[in-house]
C-alpha cells in the first residue's frame, strides 16, 4: 500500500482472511522492488502456501469486470504451479495506450527469449508457491524499479522451480476506474495525453531498460 491508501481501505483489507495489508516505509516511493520483497517476505513469514502478486487497482477491476475468470485462476491455476505468470489477452493487452505498450513490448520480448516462453509479465500479476517466496526474498536484486516482474519469474525458473503462464481479460487497462469524471469532462484522448506526460514517458522507458538489465544481472549470477 501507498501512504495515499485510504484507512478504511486498508482496515477492509485487514479484515479479509488470510490477507496483510503492507505499507511502503517512508522515502520508499519509487523503491518498488524493495516494497514488493517487504511484502513477500511478509507473506511467507506468516506460512502462506502460495502468494497472488498483483497491484491494488488491478485486482479491483479484475473482481467487478471478470470474476468468474479471476475465481478459476485462483481455484485452478495457480495452485497447480510453482510459479505462474498470470499475464494480458492480446484483446486485454491492447486496451493500454501505445506510449504504455510500446515500452512493456520491449521487456516481454526480453524476457520472453531468456525463459524461452512467450509471455507477458508487464501485467505485474504473478503467482508462487511459498517456498518460491522463500527463494526470491533471498535471490531478488532489484530495488528502485519494478523490475520484479522479469527477475521473479526467472529466479523461479534458475532455482529449479516449474515457470507457467496463462492469459486473461482481468488485466485489461483499469486506470480509467479512476478517472470517470475527469475523462467524461475532456475526454478520453486529453485525458491519456495527460497521464502520459513527459515525465511518465520518460518513467516508463527507465523501467523499461531497469526490467531488461536485471534480465542480464541473474543470468550472469546464478545462470
């Protein structure tokens, strides 16, 4: 959770079973990985048998647009994988702006030739099995960016452990729940425009490169 993240949402949280709500330390606004390790860590220190990945506001859209789909993944998928990569539908990965997939193309592709698998981790939605968790908080290098999504699954894969991958309509562009109201007001187009400024361009590139460059940093380590 971010400090932006509302008391009643993370007092709702605390109350589902088996579920943590983690909040990200101060100063740790753009240390997504260290965040993302702090949460596992969590996780499995408390004996979970698997751990779902995935952003807040994703898993939102994902239960109120598709949650039959979202009820089979969790009942059939990824309890029959030690790590699985639950990634977008090519209708699903196409509903993101091009200034978000441009970027996110070049990382699958990476990532896609060091596991010899086509797949698509920028969704940032995965699965594992505890002792997997184990092995990433121990294993995982990145810190600053969310680089996580290319070096989890190939960790996975590196410490002996079986990498699946499966494709859903849940992950489709969920940015826009947020924003009806100022979408509705200048419309979609201004509004995309908007959120991918210079700034957010030039983010999404420097994830971009930190996610390919880690790909490089585990096979040199433990390949």
């Amino acid at each position: 959770m971010s400090h932006a993240t509302s008391a009643d949402t993370v007092e709702s949280i605390e109350e589902m079973p088996h579920a943590t709500a983690v909040k990200k330390p101060e100063g740790w606004d753009r240390k997504m990985g260290l965040g993302r390790r702090l949460a596992v860590n969590m996780a499995v220190q408390e004996g979970a048998e698997f751990v779902l990945h995935i952003d807040l506001d994703r898993l939102t859209h994902w239960i109120l647009s598709y949650e039959d789909e979202l009820i089979a993944v969790l009942k059939r998928d990824i309890p029959t994988h030690d790590f699985l990569i639950i990634g977008r539908t090519e209708r699903a990965f196409g509903t993101h702006p091009g200034q978000q997939r441009e970027p996110e193309s070049d990382t699958n592709e990476a990532i896609s030739r060091a596991l010899d698998m086509r797949v698509d981790v920028t969704s940032g939605c995965s699965s594992f099995r505890g002792d997997v968790g184990h092995a990433i908080v121990r294993m995982s290098a990145s810190s600053d960016f969310s680089s996580t999504d290319t070096e989890w699954p190939l960790l996975a894969r590196l410490g002996g452990f079986t990498v699946g991958y499966i494709a859903t309509e849940g992950l489709e562009f969920e940015t826009p729940d947020r924003y009806a109201d100022c979408i509705a007001e200048i419309g979609y187009g201004a509004w995309v425009r908007e959120l991918f400024d210079d700034a957010q361009l030039a983010y999404r590139w420097q994830l971009a490169r930190a996610s390919i460059d880690i790909i490089g940093h585990t096979l040199r380590k433990y390949g």
